[in-house]
C-alpha cells in the first residue's frame, strides 16, 4: 500500500500493534515478520493470512492443542550447513533433529478430519513433506545428549576402550601413591587435582623436593605445590594421546555426519520457516484475542463497513481499567463516500478517524480487527491522512501552509482506490476562506471517487453534505445537561460545536458571552442553536427508543414464558393420555400372557389324554368364551350353590376356589409358597395366596322325608 505521508503508519499508531505483535512472537523468524509488516494490496495475499489467523484464534477458544511448542532459532546453524567445509558440533545436531521432531508432530497433528477444519493453516505444510531420515542419522551417531556414540565407527569403539582401560589403571596406581604420600605427610588439604586434564598431587610446598616428578604450578599462597607423579607420567601421556585420537575420529566422523546432512539443507529450511511461520500466527491470533479481534467480510473493491469497531489500543487500555470503549459504525461505499463528522472538542472526532484508519492497515497486514464480524472492508491501493495539530497561534501560518501542501498532494493523487483521512479540515485560517478552500477540497475528492473522512467545525462543510452526492453528514454526541462527550457517533445530521453552552457550563460571565453572541452572524448563530437543540432531541428520542427495545423484550420474554406453560400443559395431557393407554395395553398383555399359559397346558393335554374331545371343549371354552366378567358371575352363582368358604389354612387334599379365575379343583401338591391345584384333568401351580379352601354344602333334608325314611 502507498502511503501518504510516509509517517502515516507512526500517526496512525501503527507501530504500536507492531511492537504488541513482537512482543507475542518467541522466534526470531516471526518477530522479524513482526517488525516487517506489509500492509498488502492484493485480495490472494490478504485472505489467507486472516484465514490463517482466525483458525488459530479458534484453537485457542476451544481450547484446542496445536503442535508449535518449539522455539527454534536455527538461521546460525543453517548458514553454517551450507557451508561446504563446514562441521556441525553434537548440540547442533541435536538442534536439527528437535526441528525434525516438531515438523513430524505438525503432520501428525493434521489428520484428514483437521485438514478439512483448518485449511488455511494445513497450506503452510502442502508443498513440503517430512523426512523421517534426518532424525535417523542424528540418532544413529549421537546420543541425547548430544555426545558422538561409541557405535559410530570401529575407530572410535577401540579409542574408547583403550582410554577406560587407561584411566582405570592411572586411577589404580595414583591412588597408591596418595595412600603413601599422605601417610608421610606430604600432601595438603586438598590431596590432589587436574591441571591441564592431567592428575596430579597437591603436596606442601616445602615437600616438592620429597617426590620425583614434574612440577606443573603452585598455589596463589605458595604453601602448596602441584606434582605429576613419575610414576604416572606414561600413564598421562598415553591418556592424552588417546583423548586426541579421539577427538579427531569424533571430528571425522561429525563432518561425514554434516556432509550427509547437508543434502537437506533446502529441506530444513523450509522446516525452520514452517515453525516460524506458525509461530508469527500464533502471535498474532494471541493480540487479536486482546483486542477482541475479529474476521470481517473481504471486498476486492473501495468499501468500508465498521460494525461496533473500536480502536484496539484505546480498548487494551480500557480493559486494563475496567472500563468501556464506546464503539462506532461507519458505512462508506460508492454512494456515500465522505463522511463529515462534526461535533465538540475531546468529544471522539480524531479517536473515530484514527480507528477506521488503523483499522484497514491491520486488515490489509493480515491481522483481524476489533469490530464485529458482521463488518465489511475493501481493498485500497493507497491511504493519505492529514492529522495535526493547529492549536498553538506560533505557528498558524507555517500549519496552514504544510495543509495546503497535502491536500495539494490528496487532490493530485486521489482516485477510487484511495482511503483518506483529514483531521479539522480548512484549521489554521480565517474560517471563511478556509472554509472555502475546505468546500473546494471536498468536491474535487468526491469528483476522485475516493473514500474518506474528514473532521471540521465549519459550518459550510455540515451544510454542503446535504448538497454534494456523495458526502454524508455525521455527529459527534454530546450531553449538554452534563457537559460530557459521548463518544457515540450518529451518522445523517451534522453536530454542533456547543460553544456557548461549553462557556456558560464552565461559569463565563453572561455578559461576555451575551457580547459574544452579537458579534456572531445571526445566521451561523442560528444554525448552531438548531444543531445543538436538534441533537438534545435525537438524544432524548435515543432514550425512548431503548426504554421501547426494552418493553418489546421483556413482552416477548413473557410471551415466550406463556408459550412454555402451554406446551407444558399440553405435555402433560399427553402424558395423562399415555398413562391411561398404557393400563389398557398392560391389561391386555396380561390376558394374553395368561392366554398363552392355558394353551400351553391344553396342548400338553392334547398329548396326553386320549379323549380329545373334552380337550376340545376345553378349548373351544378358552378361544369362544364370553366376556371374563359375565363367566366370573356365572362361576361364582355355581360356586355359591355347591361350596362354602372356611378361612382355614390351604393344606393338600383341600378343595380350593382361584380368586383370579373362580375355578374349582384339588390341592396335589405344597411345594414352599406354590401350590399345585388339579382342574379337572389339567394341573395348575398357584400362588397359596390365592387360593381359598372350600367345603361342600350338605343338601337340606325336609322333616317329613327324614320321617319317611325311618319307617
């Protein structure tokens, strides 16, 4: 993006989300990134890079693990790879083979299911592929450590055992002679200790002459001496040798190592920029989650459409105090392409023009932006902002002149790809001709087709976007009663500066400001006056419009509420319902459980007896039988003339009456609380609980039978 004035990025703040964005990144690769951020002017570079990073802000809101632990900073070791004669040390290998194994976890992480989820964060590894034999050749020759295995060549195995064999015997025969010596005396505090990798003994200065050997120093007091023993002398030396052929055969055998290793150097390039690429997401998934960062709509094309945006600095800040920031909706777009915003001093003009500036560079580096994601941003080739101060009357003269200079430059270089943003438009001379040259200025900018907004206290400017295609008006609110800024922008109708009501809140006498209002033109008085009440108005209509956006939610609350208690009731009844048609299954079930009972049994009696015609009526009765309550009736008339119930304990060989079915039969068989009853020719197993024992009814006999009968 060009950039007018090359201080733009600085005015705008810019450089303070850089040094946030730093301050994320753990790499040297992604702070560098950090620092060099480009603000792009192509669609096919922008989207993926907020894709990228709105995927990550995802992880990270679902708590979701992403393989990017390491933090490697390998460029020294990389450079020195591609150096032919060059050789890695063992820490620099293991460094590699660390880089390895973050890139193999990085592919794992990204499964078929995940590359479909994230897509734009699977691109950075699609044109690359994992080398599984960079981390087999570090671990074939160093260990974890670091340290050149003794497996790494015949050469270095032999070395090794040598010098272990070595050691042990210098150890055994120096450990004999410091038994004697310190039995004589010889010897200090300290015993013994290395010079030069080379045991020796730590004897009182004036025993030195006591011992043959080689003197390799004394203490810094004198009092002690430091000996090589002659005894060990060989010892020593061979000990040396063999660490210095063992030095070399590791060398030799690091270069092959670096040798083979250098094929990947393109490889392991790749890797470290994937590690640091993820890394510079990261960061920047982590700032957006500051700023409450969000993905909006992209246009390729001039649009603006700021949905609840707020500067992301001024929000950090707020957060840190617990308090709110106001936001701001600003809609720019063919039709309506420069916004005038007017309104009081320190009432949020410069802070809403700061913000919709900042904003569309953060979106065009790639960073998401603090508004809503309902929000819509175009592309724009180039932005121009005009921001200064023209408070100070020093220097008026040399303001004015430097303004002149940039709209010159905004006039000569707008066209339909260009964002611009300036800041009390016409400030710094007489009002009337630099409102003038401020009119003149806003036409030749809507005739460019370029979007912007621009801040004023000029009356003419409010009045001419209701005139000029193209050109909005908007307004800064403000509470008169309290004299507070309210931060809020309200776009169509221009604002009033509050002058007189500023002076008469802060106590200026009346008199002054009575003579100040004379010596204003009527008409811009006027105008003033009918901006300021226009403002109160909207304000208390603001009011009403909440308090009735909040009577509509609490009567769709309790609309909601009622339509609840109706399905509850309704739930109810139904289940009421499934109650009852529940009972009436139960009971039918039950029937034709007992049905399948009784038709067992008449099939085993089939079997069994040979007169299958009784068996027959038995189920002829059982299938063509009349309803079980008018039968039961029946039965228990014919029970009633035949049998009388005693109340006794059922016991075997006692006729009974089943209370479920008032049939008629004989006790067989007790077996516990289960009795076996014999009806007719079919057995039945009973409860004894539902059985009733039964006496026959003796016949009465008439008294002039019985006399009949004796004669």
């Amino acid at each position: 993006m060009k950039l007018f004035p090359p201080s733009a990025p600085h005015q705008l703040e810019f450089d303070k989300i850089k040094i946030l964005l730093a301050a994320h990144c753990r790499s040297e690769y992604a702070r560098k990134k950090a620092d060099d951020l480009r603000i792009h002017t192509r669609k096919e570079f922008i989207e993926p890079q907020l894709l990228q990073t709105n995927e990550y802000k995802l992880l990270f809101q679902n708590f979701l693990y992403f393989p990017d632990d390491a933090v490697l900073n390998l460029s020294k070791e990389l450079r020195l790879l591609s150096i032919d004669s060059s050789v890695l040390t063992g820490e620099q290998f293991l460094q590699i083979k660390k880089l390895a194994n973050a890139i193999q976890q990085i592919f794992r992480w990204f499964s078929p299911d995940r590359k479909i989820a994230y897509p734009t964060l699977a691109l950075i590894i699609e044109e690359t592929y994992f080398e599984k034999s960079i981390g087999e050749m570090v671990d074939e020759i160093l260990d974890e450590y670091g340290i050149v295995k003794d497996s790494a060549s015949e050469n270095l195995a032999a070395i090794r055992t040598s010098l272990y064999k070595k050691r042990n015997e210098l150890k055994r025969v120096f450990d004999r002679i410091v038994s004697k010596m310190k039995k004589q005396g010889y010897l200090a505090d300290i015993e013994e200790s290395f010079i030069n990798g080379r045991r020796v003994l730590a004897v009182f200065a004036e025993q030195k002459r006591m011992i043959k050997g080689i003197l390799h120093g004394e203490s810094d007091s004198r009092r002690t001496s430091f000996i090589e023993p002659e005894e060990t002398t060989h010892l020593n030396n061979d000990i040396f040798s063999l660490e210095n052929d063992e030095r070399k055969e590791v060398y030799v055998i690091l270069q092959k190592l670096t040798s083979k290793m250098r094929a990947y150097h393109s490889l392991l390039s790749i890797y470290h920029n994937i590690i640091g690429e993820y890394d510079f997401i990261k960061a920047k998934a982590k700032l957006a989650l500051e700023y409450n960062g969000n993905l909006p709509a992209l246009h390729d094309k001039a649009l603006i459409k700021l949905s609840n945006a707020v500067h992301p600095l001024l929000f950090i800040y707020n957060e840190k105090l617990k308090k709110p920031t106001i936001p701001v909706n600003i809609s720019l777009d063919d039709k309506n392409r420069i916004l005038v915003i007017s309104g009081p001093n320190a009432g949020g003009k410069t802070v809403t023009l700061k913000t919709a500036g900042l904003l569309q560079m953060m979106l065009q580096s790639g960073l998401l932006v603090s508004c809503s994601p309902d929000s819509e941003f175009g592309i724009f080739k180039q932005l121009m902002i005009h921001i200064g101060d023209t408070q100070s009357l020093e220097f008026e003269l040399s303001t004015y002149s430097s303004h002149l200079i940039n709209m010159k430059y905004f006039m000569e270089n707008a066209n339909g790809k260009t964002l611009f943003f300036i800041d009390e438009l016409g400030s710094g001379s007489d009002p009337n001709l630099g409102g003038a040259f401020a009119e003149v200025i806003m036409e030749e900018l809507a005739k460019k087709h370029s979007l912007g907004l621009v801040t004023t206290h000029y009356l003419n400017l409010k009045v001419m976007a209701n005139k000029v295609n193209g050109i909005i008006n908007g307004a800064m609110a403000f509470d008169e009663k309290n004299l507070k800024p309210l931060y809020q922008l309200i776009i169509g109708k221009p604002g009033s500066s509050y002058t007189f009501s500023i002076a008469e809140r802060i106590g200026l006498p009346h008199h002054l400001i009575n003579k100040a209002r004379q010596l204003v033109d009527e008409n811009h008085f006027s105008l003033d006056k009918l901006l300021n009440s226009t403002e109160q108005d909207l304000q208390e209509v603001q009011i009403e419009k909440k308090k009735l956006a909040q009577l509509i939610k609490e009567n769709e609350k309790l609309h909601r509420e009622m339509q609840q208690v109706i399905h509850k009731e309704k739930h109810l009844q139904q289940v009421e319902l499934l109650k009852e048609q529940n009972q009436m299954n139960e009971a039918k079930y039950v029937y034709l459980k007992e049905m399948d009972r009784k038709l067992k049994s008449i099939l085993i009696e089939w079997k069994k007896t040979d007169d299958k015609s009784k068996v027959i009526k038995m189920m002829q009765a059982l299938l063509f039988k009349q309803p079980e309550k008018q039968i039961l009736q029946k039965k228990q008339k014919k029970i009633d003339t035949k049998y009388f119930e005693t109340n006794e304990p059922v016991k075997q060989g006692d006729k009974v009456i089943m209370k479920a079915n008032r049939q008629v039969g004989v006790v067989t068989n007790i077996r516990g609380k289960k009795a076996i009853v014999q009806v007719g020719v079919i057995p039945i197993t009973v409860s004894i609980e539902d059985l009733v024992a039964v006496k026959d009814k003796t016949p009465v006999i008439p008294e002039r039978l019985k006399s009949a009968s004796n004669l």
